[in-house]
C-alpha cells in the first residue's frame, strides 16, 4: 500500500481475444485473471480489473503503478487496454509503464536460454512475431514486426527457438514441421505476468513519460484503413 510504503502494481493487457490481468504486491503475485469465456473478452477488462484489486486485499487507490501491453495485437483490444491504464493512472495519479505485448507473452516462458518467439494472429497467414533471449535482462533477436509465417520461418530457420502465443498455435504444424515437434509450447501463460516482470527488470524501458499522449504501437493500420489506403491510391 503506498501509504505504509508497500509497492502494488497491476498489469493488464488484452492485445489478443483472451484478457489477463495481474497484480503483484512487494513483488510477489497478489492476484491473477484471464477472461476468454466469450469473444470479446476485452470488454470484461475492468470488471476482470475490479476482482483482482479485491482479491489482492486492496483498493484501486493503494495501487502505485500500471503496466500495459502497448501492441501490436487486436486493435479493439489495444484501445481497451490503454484508455483502461490510461484513465486509472490519471484518476490516481500514479506511474505508467508499457511493454509490446509480444514481449510479454514472451518474457512468461522466459525460463531457459532458448530464444522465446511470440506470434500473434494477424490473419490471412500473416503474424505478429517478436524473438528475445532472457537472462538477466533481456535481449532482442528478432524486432516486433507483421510479416507472413512463411517468411517468419525462412528468417528463424536454423536457429534454437521456441514459439509461444496464439499465432504459433494456429500455426503449430507448420513451425513442428521446420523446427521440431516440441518447438511450440502447448502450455499458455499469463503476458500480464510477463509485464509485471518487465516492469521490475527493466523499468526505465517501459516508462511512460506522458501517459496523456501515449498510444499503443500498432504496427500496422487497421484493416479498414488499409482498405480505404488502397483504394485512395487506386
């Protein structure tokens, strides 16, 4: 509590159709959520919010700090997520920080030295993808970047990975066939965990200078911009 000096942090993120939420208190896990009941989990991001500060023991004016995930991923989910951090750190006055959310979910299967690649879906056989090593900090082997599976396998082959997130479980057949069978990890964990962690290992990384004029990093426009672009330039 930040009255008696103690350090309560939320993370929320819901750049993928499930929706997580996670608090840690003094550093350990306080409370966890992941809502994927129905197809637009991140609408239920707030109520998810709600129960977990509650069940952490706490209320929303004790928590210190928010991380979010900062995209790409579902742009519907990306906007919930940060107006959420954003008008909870306004209201409360407290520190915001921001990870890509690939990195998250990669930094929660962060154990071993093998690189961690997280795909998300984009559609149209096209990912989301970001590859990082994790020791003591974290280091990038691949950028966050949208690019075809296909292409993303000819970039990575040869190489130690494994892969985590949605995008590698829609594409799991493809990524056993070039990397191995155990190359995709079946077991899911929570990328709201993942920036939690970040936020400790790498504050200054993640730290939001002007929570009011921060947006998340889409990486690309949404379809229906795309669409209107092309046709503008038709």
């Amino acid at each position: 509590m930040k009255g008696r000096g103690r350090e309560a942090v939320l993370a929320v993120d819901s750049s993928t159709r499930a929706a997580y939420v996670a608090l840690e208190v003094d550093r350990c896990l306080a409370a966890e959520e992941t809502v994927t009941a129905h197809a637009n989990a991140s609408s239920a991001l707030l109520p998810a919010v709600d129960r977990a500060v509650r069940a952490a023991g706490l209320a929303p004016a004790e928590l210190s700090a928010i991380v979010v995930g900062g995209g790409p991923g579902s742009f519907t989910g990306l906007r919930i997520a940060a107006a959420t951090a954003k008008g909870m750190v306004r209201a409360l006055g407290i520190r915001l920080y921001a990870y890509s959310g690939l990195l998250a979910a990669a930094a929660a299967h962060r154990d071993g030295e093998v690189p961690v690649c997280a795909l998300f879906d984009a559609r149209n056989r096209e990912v989301f993808a970001g590859c990082w090593r994790f020791g003591a900090g974290v280091e990038e082997v691949l950028g966050v970047e949208a690019l075809s599976i296909d292409a993303l396998a000819e970039r990575l082959r040869g190489l130690p990975v494994r892969f985590v997130g949605e995008g590698a479980a829609l594409h799991r057949a493809l990524l056993a066939d070039a990397f191995g069978a155990d190359a995709v990890v079946g077991e899911e964990r929570s990328p709201a965990a993942g920036l939690l962690w970040l936020a400790r290992v790498a504050p200054d990384a993640g730290r939001v200078e002007d929570p009011a004029a921060w947006e998340p990093d889409y990486v690309r426009a949404a379809g229906v911009e795309r669409i209107a672009a092309a046709r503008g330039a038709g």
